[in-house]
C-alpha cells in the first residue's frame, strides 16, 4: 500500500522524539490519547496540564 496515507493513532507519546520517530517512519500526521489525557489529569480537571503539556509540544516541534 505504498500511496496510502497514514495517521497513527495509537502508542504515539506527546514528546517530539515520538512524534517525528512516527512522522519520519511515514506517517502524514499523528493523533495523541491517552497519553494526552492521563484520568488522573482529567479526574483534577488539570486542564492547565494538558495546555501546557500541548504548548510545550508544539513549541519543541517548531524548534526543530
């Protein structure tokens, strides 16, 4: 299937080390879970942690 296009859904970590592993093995983009959303995070309604878990993110994959 080498014209497929493909979205990675599951054991991609919110770091830019896992994200670009799976976006220079192929994939065209990734989505975070679990790992995005621990239930401890969200059982404390920590939102501020998931934003600032996100913005660090995405601030590390700009960089680079």
């Amino acid at each position: 299937m080498p014209a497929s296009r493909i979205m990675v859904t599951g054991g991609v970590l919110p770091t830019p080390e896992s994200v670009q592993s799976w976006l220079k093995a192929g994939a065209v983009c990734v989505g975070l879970g679990s790992q995005l959303f621990p239930e401890e995070v969200l059982a404390a309604k920590n939102y501020a942690w998931i934003h600032a878990k996100v913005e660090n993110l995405l601030g590390q994959m700009q960089s680079n």
